[in-house]
C-alpha cells in the first residue's frame, strides 16, 4: 500500500524514514503540520511487529501532536519521531548519534524530545548531534528536563475537573482510580492521587515497576488484561495507546477516562461509543500536554518552572471548555477537540510559518 491511501495519513507535510548502515538505526520522523511552528514531538523507542506498524505509529502520533500542540496554544506544530527497536537492550548511542544527526539535517522543522523508552540521558547525547533536541535540564529559572512529572500534573489538575463535571465535586479523597502503566508519567500520578487519598489500582506488564508503586502507593495490583474493565471510578491509561476497543468500551465500569497514553481510542468511533455509554471522556492530547508545555518553554528559553505550571493549569480549562461543548452539542468530545485543534490551525497567522 502506497503510504498517500494509509488510512492515518492525513495529508502530512513529510515522513522520513532514516536507515543508517553503521549503527543499524531504522527511524521515522513523521512531520504533520508546521502551520505554527517547527513540528514538535518526542522520540519513540519501541519494539513494533512490523515497519508498517511503526509507520501507523508515528502518523496517528504526530497528527495528534499537531492537535495537542495547537490546543495547548504552544508555537509550535506536531511532529514525532520512532525509532524501531531490533534488540532488547535500551537506544544505542552510536543509533542515537545518526538519530541526532538525521534531526539536524531537518534543519529545524522538527523538534525532538523524550517519549517512551527515551530518557534525558538519551536526549543529552542527540544533543551532541543536532539543536533541535529538548527535554535535557531544568533548574530554577529555567523550565525542562523530564517531562513525565508536569504531564502527570496534567492528567491530575484534568482528572479533577473531570470529576467535578460529574460529581460536582474536585476532591479525589476516597475516590477509586485505576492506573494502567507504572512508568515514568504513571508513577508519577499515583503520587499524586495517593497524596491526595484516592484508592489506587494499578497495574503494568513489568512485575518490578508495578510492585513497586504497589508498595510505595499502598495501590492493589491488578492483572494488566483486569485493570482496564475493573471496578473504579476513574479510569487512567497510561501505557500505550489503542486500549479503548469496542470490546473494553462494553464492559467499561469507570465513569471518567483521563489519563496520559496517546490515541487511547481504537478509533474515533470509540469516543462516540464512550459518549453513548454516559462515560466522560477527557481527551487524551489535551490532558496529557503538560509535558510538550515543558519542553517548548525550555527549547524556546521562554520560562520559568512557575510559568511551565501556570501552562500546565490551564489544561483543565481547556478540558472543561471541551466537555461542555461536548454536552451542549450531544458529541463526542474528541470529535470537539479536534475541530477546536483543526480550526486552530487553520486559522494560523502566516507568520508562524516563518520559523525557519
Ligand atoms: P514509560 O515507558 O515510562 O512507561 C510506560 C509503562 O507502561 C511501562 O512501565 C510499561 O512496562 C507499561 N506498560 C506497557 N504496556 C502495558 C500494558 N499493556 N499494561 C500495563 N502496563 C504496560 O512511558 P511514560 O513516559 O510513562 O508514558 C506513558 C504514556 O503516556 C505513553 O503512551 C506516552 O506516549 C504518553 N505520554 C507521555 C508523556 C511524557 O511526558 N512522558 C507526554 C505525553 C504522553
């Protein structure tokens, strides 16, 4: 299949895909929209079951990035990158090296950063081969480093207007929350929501992460296949996307889905579905932005920590401004989202293309 009928293609400014010989780096940098700024989006490092998967991959995720971005009211456009994974150790650094310089060759038009089997180590050392890299240090003065705990934030601040919306109260006390995925952005949650006295259930695929946020959290650990149709309030994917089937949508018992995995919907046709189902959902690009927020304003060296999270408090508004909508329209409310992101976007004053 010609990538132009991909069903995810949706008139993509460029893909890349980058094969260096030396390190055996196989990559994809996928640019959807530059239309307010140089693409950004992190790097993925992942093991896909085919070329064609990781292709689907970076298409879906930079298109999301490009809505997520614009919804965050950042300078900047969507983009992502995927590195495939051949071995079952971490990025090679001689891989990360062609990667870096692959970015550089991009001349700016896109942005890299930390996603999934990335870290701030990784990035530091792309940074030795290209400028177009965040994520790498923060302090004080200067907003950056790892983006997991402000995308965490995020999905809190998000998960409690959510429950506003329903429960016509904030407070997450007692409230029982299922956390899928213990990694960075995850653990980070539960800190979050344990400070604050929710009921956590949790569960990941790796028994050591989840058996530690287990004993950190005093969370119950649930089976991975369990977690997603167990018995909670909240429901709050944050491993991998595509969890929403129609098959999970059915047997769904939490009231609210907000958590930080990127396009957690099969399809588009699961928000309806939710929506049908009187189950809130809280799309994921907008509350999971708290991390994009972070590392635009340290690539751009336009703000503090203080201004990363006065960003970052925003996120429910938007949440809020969505769910509304979606009620007084009868749709569903990613369908709002993203005619809210497209209209965004559409609308971009020409200047903003000028980044290069
Ligand atoms: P991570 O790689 O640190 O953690 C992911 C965790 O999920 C790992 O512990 C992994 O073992 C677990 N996992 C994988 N498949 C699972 C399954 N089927 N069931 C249960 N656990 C499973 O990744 P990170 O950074 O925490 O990101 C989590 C999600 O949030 C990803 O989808 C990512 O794209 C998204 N995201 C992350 C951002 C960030 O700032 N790190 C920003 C925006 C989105």
């Amino acid at each position: 299949m010609s990538i132009f009928e991909k069903i995810d293609f949706s008139d993509h400014e460029s893909v890349h895909f980058i094969a260096d010989r030396h390190s055996g780096l196989r990559a994809i940098i996928a640019i959807h929209s530059t239309a307010l700024g140089p693409a950004a989006g992190g790097c993925r490092y992942w093991r896909y079951s085919s070329s064609d998967a990781a292709l689907t991959d970076a298409l879906r995720l930079s298109r999301g990035m490009s809505f997520k971005n614009a919804l965050a009211n950042l300078p900047v456009g969507g983009g992502k990158a995927v590195i495939l994974q051949a071995t079952d150790r971490g990025p090679a650094p001689d891989a990360l090296a062609a990667f870096g310089r692959s970015v550089e060759s991009l001349g700016g038009r896109y942005i890299t950063a930390e996603d999934v089997g990335t870290r701030v180590a990784d990035m530091k050392h792309i940074g030795q081969y290209t400028r177009f890299v965040s994520g790498l240090r923060s302090s004080e003065q200067v907003a950056g480093g790892d983006p997991s705990p402000r995308t965490a934030l995020g999905v809190y601040l998000s998960m409690k207007e959510a429950w506003r919306f329903v429960a016509g109260t904030d407070a997450l006390k007692g409230v029982r929350i299922g956390v899928q995925g213990c990694g960075g952005v995850g653990e980070a949650l539960c800190r979050l929501l344990h400070t604050e006295g929710a009921v956590l259930f949790i569960a990941d695929v790796s028994e050591a992460r989840s058996r530690h946020v287990e004993k950190e959290f005093k969370a119950t650990r649930v089976l991975p296949d369990a977690l997603l149709t167990s018995d909670v309030d909240i429901l709050a994917p944050c491993a991998m996307g595509g969890v929403l089937t129609p098959a999970v949508v059915a047997h769904l018992r939490a009231r609210i889905v907000c958590g930080a995995a990127n396009n957690q919907l099969a399809t588009d046709a699961e928000g309806e579905a939710l929506r049908a189902r009187g189950i809130v959902y809280a799309p994921d690009y907008i509350v999971n932005a708290g991390g994009i927020i972070s590392v635009t304003l340290e690539y751009f060296k336009s703000g503090s920590e203080r201004d990363v999270r006065a960003r970052i408090e925003e996120i429910p508004l938007t949440l809020r401004r969505i769910l509304d909508l979606s009620e007084a329209e009868g749709c569903a409310s990613n369908a709002v989202a993203d005619r809210l992101a497209r209209e965004r976007i559409a609308n971009a004053a020409p200047a903003a293309r000028e980044f290069h």
